[in-house]
C-alpha cells in the first residue's frame, strides 16, 4: 500500500512546511504497517503557531460572541459532513471497529461541538455582584495537548470551548493518530476563521509538547493524558504559574453489591469495560464483587467477555480490535503475567493473539491478590481483573485504594444503597447501575490524581475564562 507522506504544519490559517526534518511514522495497528509519515515539529514550530495566535488572540477574545457563533456554527456543519471520513481515518489510525468509529468516535465529538453552540448562545459574559461587575475574560493563548484514544473528541472537548470563550489554540496530538487532528485543522481552514485563531502543530510529546507547555507566550495548558506525563507538563508550566486544565489517568473500581440484578451488572460492566476496548480514562480497571454472588457474576462476565468478536476495525462483525501499539500490548502482558504469579486464575484470553497486529483477547482474571500491579496501574487494555468483598466497608476500602480518582461504578437494585456508596468513593463521577459516565453536559474530571479542572458543559467553557471584577460606588 502507499504511505501517505506528509511535512506541512497549520499555522497562522495556512498550511506552511515544517522547520523540523524530524518525522513520525502513523502505523496501523491491525497491521503494523507504516500508512503514514508526519513532520516531527519541534520548538521552532511550536514558535511560530505561538506567535501567530497571539497576534490573533486580540480581536478574536474581543470579539462579540455571535461573530464567534458563525465560525463555529460553520465548524459545526463542516464536522456533520466529514462524519464518514472521519470514521475512516480514525479506524485506520487507531484501530477500533468502525461500528464504535461511527457511533462514538465520529458522532460523540459532534454531539459536543453542538452543545457548545448552545451554551455560547445562552452564556452572559458580564454579571453584577453585589456592586460590582463581573467581567469573564478568554484566558488568551491555550496550548492543548491531546491523546490518542478518542483523537477528535478530545481535540473538540478542548478548542471549541476554547474558541467560544474568546481563547486562540495552539493544537499538539497524540503522534499516534495525528491524521484526525489534520482533518480537523483541515475543517476549521474551510470553516475560515481568521487567521491564527486555531493552530497545529504535529511531533512527539518530548519536542513539541514540550515546548508547547513551557512556550512563555502560553497563557494557559490543557491535557488530556497519563498521571505520570501530566506531571511533568505541571512541572513546566510552574516557573509561570499558568493556568491548566488536566485530565488525567483513572482506576475505575466497578462494585457489585449482593442485591444487584446481574443482567444489569453484566451489561455495565461490559459497557465500562470494553468501551474502546478498554483504552479509555473512565474503564473499570477493577471488579469488586460481593463474595456471595461473586461466582455468578464471574462465569456471567467470562462468557460475555469470550463471545466477543476480535478483528480488524473494517471487519463485518468486530467487535474489539488492536490496542494501540506494541508497547501498550507489552503492558497488558506484563500486569496480567505479574497477577497471575501472584495467585490470579485466567478464565479466559490471558494470551496475546498472533499477529501481524497489536491485539490481545479480551480477558478475565478472578482470584486476584492484593498487592498485585494490575490493581495499581492503569490497565489500558480488554481485561477485568475480579476481587471479592464481604463488607461495604471494605468495597469503600478496596475502591479508595488508588491514587486516581476518576469515575466509579456501583450496581445495586437499590438506587438509594447504590447512591450512598457512590458518595464514599473518591472519585469525580459515579456511574450508577449503568457502565458509562458520558454526558456532554455535566462536568467530566477527577479527583487525587486524575487531574485538575472539567470538560464538558457549562463547566468545560469556565475553564478557559478568567473573571475580572470592576468595583465602584
């Protein structure tokens, strides 16, 4: 097949050559063939995108907010269009079964890109307090750093809030599925806002995004990614005190409690499992099951669990297909060999599939032991890892025993039970008797570690505004 070579950035409302000679090989992960090579941008890309939207921020943060509206409206209409494109490039980038690409991948961000119009139409910039006025201010030049799982959610969840506030970007995707993030920055071109309203800037977290989070033009850093490199993008952005927004790593627990109807807890936990396969923030990464239906509700998930079809993501019927890459495979591997040393019992996969490609079946463990990494580390993979409890008290406990604090899930016939475990677990979403936390209204974020800030909603607009009050008599 040809490979599709690529060496221009979107900067300043045009398509300019890279200043780096660095490239990035896109694979296909159902394949591990090369379909694509991007420029690897490094600090002098990120410096000119810097640049050009800091002279656009002005007149786009004092514009009025119908004249944003039109832009983004025409956004709006041009993501609807591109929807079958983009389902197509995100399957062939990240691997996932088109039936997902369509309903989540492609349709989701669109469903947020209208919420948006929606909120900027009704949203009132200027307030009265007490005596005084309240004035809320785009927060200037936003550096966004995307990931790679959900490639076009995450980008919209991001710049059209961003760009509705008044705030310009300046956009670094995950290099793993860099071609959604030009289609795009190819969509906001044909939607024509002003020129350096939205920039992209292709390369590796190390080069680009690097630069892009210690930039001294940056005014404010949003990220969607792991604990360990939000860290370290924190630590860049401290010596200016910047504003940031990061939405990071989780361990979801999913508790089953003795009275839950287990068609219910099947479905969802199905549903916060396997959702992307897995690759997703808000997974249930561990299964605490009261001991005394701990058994049914385990050969119930084995079966569900095995029956799914494994294949490539433009296959009839698949179901689950590659995780991402080679070294995410690797993971999988090592957490589940390290429990299964530990005590663990494989009920079903626990082997990675034959390639060529990154797959690895999806995969129950029961048995686990305390101590074990699976518990600790995010898993980032199709496999539900099963522990037992006696007690609430001890589900909270078990729950609580991460440093993330993401999402839960708590199955009880009992809405009322459900709620008040729900509220003992620390953590910034509770998923009640279902296996999914997606609302584009409401607040998406964590707690401890998973991060500072929310997406979504009203809220997801505030995080790129800053209030300025005027005092008087």
């Amino acid at each position: 097949m040809s490979v599709l070579t690529l060496t221009d950035q979107y900067i300043g409302g045009k398509w300019i050559p890279s200043t780096s000679t660095e490239t990035v090989d896109v694979l296909n992960p159902a394949t591990e063939e090369v379909i694509a090579v991007i420029p690897g941008g490094g600090a002098a890309d990120i410096d000119a995108a810097v640049a050009a939207a800091r002279s656009a921020a002005r007149a786009w943060g004092a514009s009025h907010k119908d004249y944003r509206l039109e832009f983004l409206g025409r956004l709006v209409a041009k993501l609807a269009e591109a929807q079958p494109e983009i389902v197509e490039t995100v399957v062939a980038e990240l691997g996932c079964p088109v039936g997902f690409a369509t309903a989540v991948q492609a349709a989701l961000p669109l469903g947020v890109a209208e919420s948006y119009l929606r909120i900027l139409a009704d949203y009132e910039f200027e307030e009265q307090v007490g005596n005084s006025t309240v004035y809320h201010e785009p927060a200037g030049v936003v550096g966004a750093i995307t990931p790679w799982n959900y490639p076009l959610h995450q980008i919209v969840a991001k710049v059209m809030p961003a760009l509705a506030a008044g705030c310009v970007v300046v956009l670094k995707p995950a290099e793993d599925t860099p071609l959604t993030a030009r289609l795009f920055a190819r969509l906001v071109d044909e939607a024509g806002f002003p020129a350096g309203v939205f920039n992209l800037v292709t390369g590796t977290g190390l080069a680009a995004g690097a630069a892009l989070a210690a930039h001294p033009d940056v005014d404010m850093l949003s990220f969607t990614g792991s604990t360990a490199v939000g860290r370290r993008l924190l630590e860049l952005c401290a010596p200016r005190v910047i504003s940031t927004s990061m939405e990071l790593g989780g361990n979801s627990p999913l508790v089953v409690l003795p009275d839950a109807d287990l068609d219910v807890a099947i479905a969802g936990a199905m549903a916060a499992k396997m959702r992307n396969g897995g690759e997703a923030c808000t997974a249930a990464n561990r299964f605490l099951v009261h001991e005394s239906i701990a058994n049914a509700f385990t050969d119930r998930l084995t079966e569900a669990m095995a029956a799914v079809t494994v294949a490539e993501g433009f296959a009839d019927g698949a179901q689950l297909g590659p995780l991402i890459n080679e070294a995410a495979r690797d993971k999988v591997e090592r957490l589940v060999a390290d429990a299964v040393a530990r005590g663990a019992r494989v009920r079903t996969g626990g082997e990675r599939l034959p390639g060529p490609g990154y797959f690895y079946p999806p995969t129950v463990l029961d048995r686990v032991q305390r101590g074990s990494a699976i518990l600790a580390e995010e898993v980032f993979g199709p496999v539900a890892p099963v522990m037992t409890f006696a007690t609430e008290d001890e589900a909270v406990e078990l729950a609580n025993d991460t440093e993330h604090g993401l999402v839960a899930f708590v199955c009880s016939r009992d809405l009322r039970r459900a709620l008040a475990l729900g509220e003992r677990i620390e953590t910034g979403m509770v998923g009640l008797n279902r296996g999914v936390v997606s609302d584009p209204a409401a607040p998406f974020g964590g707690t401890k570690q998973s991060g500072l800030g929310r997406e979504g909603g009203h809220h997801g607009l505030l995080e790129f505004l800053e209030p300025k009050y005027f005092a008087f008599d």
